[in-house]
C-alpha cells in the first residue's frame, strides 16, 4: 500500500486512522505520534495531517509506480545489510547516544540502529525526497507499534538537501555526547547528476583544488558520496564518536591518500569489503567505511571482508608512497622512484563517429557507415584499450584523423593542403561543435587533445588505463607513420627500436608486475595513471635483472615477431636513463 508515493504497511495504516480519527489538528497529531514513536515533527502542517488522515481509508489507498532513483545514485539499502552493519558496530562496542543519518532514503539504517543501539537519546535524519521522508516516518512508526517495550530516543527526519544541512550546529548542540554517523550516501558523481539536472548539488566549486587541464578533464569530477562524507568530517571531527558509511571503492581510497595532506581527526579507518550485486544488484565496487572521530590521524586502511571478517590486506601511506598493498611493496619498494621516460596519455578527440575510421578497398569508412575517400598524410593507425592485448602490435584495425601536432594549433591550414579531408570535416561540424568538454571551449575547430612530439615517435610501449592486466605492449609503425592511441591508454615513445624493446622487457618482468600490483588498485575506474606510471624506476629495474635474462627475452621476442634486435644498444639504454645531473657529475 501506498501513500504520499510511499509504502506504507497495514498495521500503521490502521493505527493511524484510529489515533487521529477524532484528532481536529496537526498539533495535537504531532503529539500522539511523538508519543507513539517518538518523532518530534510527523506532520510538517496541516494539509499534510488533513491529507493522511482522509488517506487511510483502505479505499482511498492507491498504488503508485516507485520511481527508478537508480539513476541518481540510489541504491537503497535493505533492512538486512543495514543490520549487519548495525550489528558489526555493536560487535565493536560502538554504542552511540546520537544517530545521525545524513541521507536516510527510506529509513532502512535508522530502523536498524533502534534494534541495536539502546543509548541512543536522539536521532536525525535527512532526506531531500520527500516520499522517502514519508516512508522513513511509517517504518519507525511500524516499528515502535511491533515493539511497544522499546525505549523511544527523540527522532527528527528533516525534509532536506543534505548540502544545505547545518551539522556543524548539531555537533556543538551535542557536544558531550557520543556520535554515530551512519548511512549509505548516492553512489554519482557530480558531473553525473549535472547531466541529470539534479538540485541535491554541492555549489559548484573545484573542491579538491585542482588546477587548469585536470579540473577541466576529469580529475576535477568527484564521487558525491566523497564530498558528503568529507563535509562530515569537517563539522564532527573533533567530536567523539565514529562514522560508518557505505560508499564506492574508489571513495575510500581518495579519502585514505587525501588524508596524508588533510589530517582529519580520524583513526582506525576500516573498509569492509560487501557484495555490491547480492545486496543492490549493481556492478559497483562497494564497502563499508568506518572510522573513528576526534582521534589522532591515521593515513593508513585495514581492509575486510564484510561477511566473514577476514582480513585482505592494509593500504595507504608508507614512507611518503601512496600503496595498495603494504606487505607486497615492502617486497618490491625499491622500484619505486622516477622514471627516465615520460609517461604519456593518448589522443582524446571526443568525435568518434567522425574522427575514427577502418580501411577498405581504397577509401575509409567512418562509424557512421559512410564511405569516404581522403588525403593520406592525416590518417594514422589508431589503437585503443581493447585492441592492447599482444606484447607487438605491428598493424592496426582502426585509423584516426590527426588535426594538429601540438595542442591549440590552427587547424586551417587544412582547408589549403587537403581539401578533401577538410570537405569531410567540414560537412561534420555539428559532432565538432556538439562536444560537451569545456577544453575545446575558444580553440580552433576539428582541435584534439593529448598530440604533441611525443606522439610521433616512432616506437612506443603502452598500457591500457582501463584493464586489470599487467601488461605492456610494443606499438610498432605501419606504413613507416607512428601509430597513435587513445586517451585511455598510456606510453612512452622512443626514436630507436631497441630502445623500445628494452623497456618492454624490463616492464613485462615480474619483479615489475608485482609492484605494480602493490601501488594499483584493481577496482579504480582506471587501473593506471600516468602518476602511478611514472613511479617506475626502470634504471634501477634494469640493474635488478641480469643482462643474460634481458638477452634471453629479446631472443623470444625476435623469433615470435621477426625482430632483429640485440644488446649492442644497451649501455646507450642505461646512459639515456641517468638524470643529466648525474651526467654532468662524471664530466668533472
């Protein structure tokens, strides 16, 4: 059953209709329902007191289509995940006097922290949905009238945008007593709900600093989940108590490295792993956060398993390096230092359709099925994450057009030279003008991005950002033109072939795949950085692994894919890599 577009259960409905029956105002209800539950406000005036009332009756009782939340990031949570989180606090001797639960959704969390937590004097919470304000409403009242004996904390549910929420004056009003914040937040990010024009927005603000290209590219988009919970940390970190929050993976990770530079007031930071399909039914790598307030800052997480306890293993800070598996870097920390080379991404161009073309019979055909003849000298082959899969990649699949060879050139100069890939372009402007990234705001048309001289070396070893394989590929010419790759892969370029095909064999070892395992987290959205990247010392690798087995391994790659390659640039290799002050030492 349904009312106000909430589920309301039989037993309340019933109750309800014969506590208010002869009840003439909402005044007088707000005082039978504090009595019977606890609830300072239920009704917030008296439309919706004259509303429910006459709504009770069986007959009036609609069914109403739940809407799917889904898209905004709620997920709500099921009464029995909420009390396993309950009950595991409790294990912890965690016993609050106040709950707070800054997005309540359907009231799943308060419900269960009045099955566990018998301290508890006050609890709040908010919710911007006003069905689910409602709902939360019926399942307390629901729960007090199954459990009369149970001892009735004061309870507010705040009609709210958990944004514009003062907690900062809850923590001063309830200064001595012992907190708990508990909830599941929205799983979204905020360029996610600006896409959906959602309000439940932070004001718009670079919160986490970043500067020019990064905040325009992505680094400046941040898990709303992230920012509530930092937003939680700032009104009750000096407050006793502890917070348990149910967010995305990469929420706890940004929190944990965040936390060298910020030292919130927060210790014994756990993340328990959960089963994100069994409990929500989505493909989201979830845990449980937990952590205590008002305690000396830690930078370092535990990590569990949420259903047997076990422990998986300890992230964070170690000697200033940032790690995902402290015990296997311990292993393999003295690889991490600065790579000679420059890591770099790929092409992002934002124009598919147009941009990235096959090869067939003489002309091309782009992704919209359109056969096109073009000029040769714009065309490259292209490869994206999918197609890095073999250690030598000698021809490509796809081809793109190259516009510029260096960030914000004129591009006019096509229209003069290659008239006919100009026509194209042209003819195309629509998908051009119709991209939404703010980096080609005020450049030339048909701009792309991440092209400079590094993308035309020749040679390159590159790695998907996306895919949780460990492994490197050699990107060779085709047609004696340097292939070029996308935005989510990443590469080093080099003029000469050997040099290449050292470099892939010190970063295919194992000693390097085990420590990239160590400092990467599985479940990021990007396996790979170019930061991460750019931790790895190949010059200290290289006098970690014999040149015996170096020669092994370039004897196996020229007889797979007919290299002629040897150990006679070797040392020009290792000289290469020395930091020119180095250089400069030996001259004197």
């Amino acid at each position: 059953m349904r009312i106000f577009e909430a589920n309301i259960s039989y037993q309340v409905c019933t109750f309800i209709e014969e506590c208010l029956k002869n009840t003439s105002s909402f005044e007088i209800a707000n005082k039978k329902m504090y009595d019977a539950c606890g609830i300072t406000t239920f009704f917030e005036n008296n439309y919706d007191f004259q509303t429910l009332r006459e709504s009770v009756s069986a007959v009036n009782i609609n069914s109403v289509q739940e809407p799917d939340r889904a898209e905004y990031g709620d997920f709500q949570t099921n009464i029995d995940l909420a009390n396993k989180v309950a009950r595991q606090l409790r294990l912890k001797n965690i016993s609050p006097q106040i709950v707070i639960e800054p997005t309540c959704g359907k009231g799943n969390f308060i419900i269960a922290s009045l099955s566990n937590f018998k301290a508890i004097k006050k609890i709040i919470g908010i919710e911007i949905y006003k069905p689910y304000v409602w709902e939360t409403k019926f399942s307390i009242l629901d729960f007090f009238i199954s459990n009369p004996n149970e001892g009735k904390p004061e309870i507010t549910i705040n009609h709210s945008s958990v944004f514009d929420f003062d907690f900062k004056s809850i923590s001063k009003q309830f200064s001595l007593e012992n907190i708990l914040i508990i909830g599941n937040p929205p799983w979204v990010t905020n360029s996610k709900l600006g896409s959906l024009n959602s309000s439940n927005l932070p004001q718009k603000s670079n919160f986490k600093n970043q500067n020019g290209l990064d905040a325009m590219t992505g680094k400046g988009n941040f898990d709303i989940a992230e920012y509530i919970t930092l937003m939680l940390f700032d009104a009750f970190q000096l407050h006793n108590g502890h917070l348990a929050l149910l967010v995305k993976n990469s929420v706890v990770k940004n929190i944990v490295f965040d936390q060298k530079d910020k030292q919130y007031r927060i210790s014994e930071i756990e993340k328990y792993s959960i089963d994100s399909k069994k409990e929500f039914k989505v493909s989201v790598e979830a845990s449980l956060l937990s952590c205590k307030l008002n305690s000396i800052p830690s930078i370092v997480c535990n990590e569990f398993n949420f259903y047997d306890l076990k422990s998986n293993f300890n992230f964070g800070w170690l000697h200033s390096k940032f790690v995902s598996n402290i015990d296997y870097y311990n292993e393999t920390k003295n690889i991490d230092g600065l790579c000679p080379f420059e890591w770099r991404q790929g092409i992002k161009h934002d124009c598919s359709n147009i941009m990235e073309l096959e090869r067939s019979n003489g002309h091309f055909i782009n992704k919209l099925s359109e056969e096109i003849i073009l000029e040769e000298d714009l065309i490259f082959g292209f490869l994206k994450s999918s197609d890095l899969k073999n250690t030598v990649i000698k021809n490509t699949r796809k081809h793109t057009i190259v516009t510029q060879t260096k960030v914000g050139q004129e591009t006019s100069y096509i229209q003069f030279l290659y008239p006919a890939t100009y026509t194209y372009l042209k003819k195309n402007i629509s998908y051009f003008q119709a991209r939404k990234s703010s980096i080609y705001i005020g450049k030339p048309q048909f701009s792309i991005f991440g092209i400079g001289k590094y993308s035309f070396k020749s040679y390159k070893v590159a790695i998907s950002g996306l895919y949780k394989t460990y492994h490197f590929t050699l990107v060779l010419p085709q047609n004696d033109k340097p292939v070029m790759l996308d935005d989510t892969c990443y590469f080093i370029g080099f003029d000469r072939i050997e040099f290449a095909v050292y470099a892939i064999i010190l970063l295919n070892d194992k000693k390097t795949e085990e420590f990239l395992k160590s400092i990467t987290f599985s479940d990021s959205k990007r396996v790979f950085t170019k930061d991460l990247l750019m931790r790895l010392d190949l010059l200290n690798l290289a006098t970690l692994i014999s040149q015996k087995e170096i020669d092994e391994q370039i004897f196996l790659l020229n007889n797979k894919y007919g290299l002629n390659i040897n150990l006679s640039q070797w040392d020009n290799f290792i000289n290469e890599m020395v930091p020119k002050t180095e250089k400069q030492a030996t001259i004197f």
